[in-house]
C-alpha cells in the first residue's frame, strides 16, 4: 500500500471520528434541552445533526421540531414589544399575572407556569417581549471547551489506529 493510501485511510478515519464524536455530543445536547422543557405544556423535539458543507467545513446542528418548535424560538431568543390581537374570537381573555417556568439567563424550573390575578377581556394587548432565556448560547459557552477537547482527543485516537 501506497503511503498516499495509507495518509488518507488516516485522515478518513479521524474525519468520520470526528464527526461521529460531534454526533455525540449533538445527542447529549439534545438530551439536556429535554430536560429543560420537560416540564413545559407543549414540548418541542430536538434532533442533532452533523452536516458537512461544500467547502469542507463540518457543523453540528440543533434542530427543534414538531408543532410547539416555536416555542424554544421565543423562549430562547426572547421577544421585541409586539401587539396581540383577538383573532377567531370577539375578545383575549387571559389573568393578569403569570409565574414563568424559565429565566434568564438559562435557568429553567424555577417558576410553576400558572397565571394569577384578575381576569381581563380586551380586544388588544401591547405585549412588553419576554427576555431572552440563552439556553443554546449558554450550554454552547459552558461546554465549548470540553466539546473541543473530546473532538481532538477522538480524532487523535483515530489517527493512532
């Protein structure tokens, strides 16, 4: 065998390491965005995905699925002041207080969910936005360096294969 040959299986090998190394840690980050909304009403799916780009370049990607994904979205991100109106119905209807279950900066179960206080019955609401929660950038900024750390150490592992 040729020691071109040879160099490539190497860096094949510790390609796919990686990338099954990235897969894993994809999943796990998964796992932890279920256990913060394990407790929600209406609960998004998150699938990891390792996506190679046409320039060489491979991603992890966080996707969140299924009917309440947009949920994560706002949660996440946070909300600008926004307008809510009645829409199907003559009327909102809704209590004038609310315990959040998430705050920021990226902590969950910390509130209950439950509205309280008087009911009200307007047309319209100016909504004030809700401030981002950052679970992504936080979990991201919390593990970057042991997920850097566990991608080098498995494409090293491969190389000496």
């Amino acid at each position: 065998m040729s020691i071109a040959r040879q160099i490539n299986q190497k860096l094949n090998r510790m390609l796919q390491g990686a990338q099954a190394e990235m897969q894993a840690i994809g999943n796990e980050w998964g796992a932890h965005n279920q256990t913060v909304v394990s407790d929600w009403n209406g609960k998004p799916r998150f699938l990891a995905t390792v996506d190679n780009s046409a320039n060489g370049q491979i991603d992890l990607v966080m996707r969140v699925q299924g009917q309440h994904a947009d949920k994560w979205v706002w949660t996440d991100n946070g909300t600008e002041p926004h307008e809510i109106r009645a829409r199907n119905v003559p009327r909102l209807k809704f209590q004038e207080g609310y315990n959040a279950r998430t705050l920021p900066v990226a902590r969950f179960r910390q509130g209950n969910g439950r509205s309280f206080g008087a009911w009200r019955t307007p047309v319209k609401v100016d909504h004030p936005g809700t401030a981002a929660r950052e679970f992504t950038k936080t979990y991201a900024e919390q593990n970057a360096q042991a997920i850097r750390r566990r991608i080098l150490e498995r494409m090293q592992r491969e190389l000496r294969r």
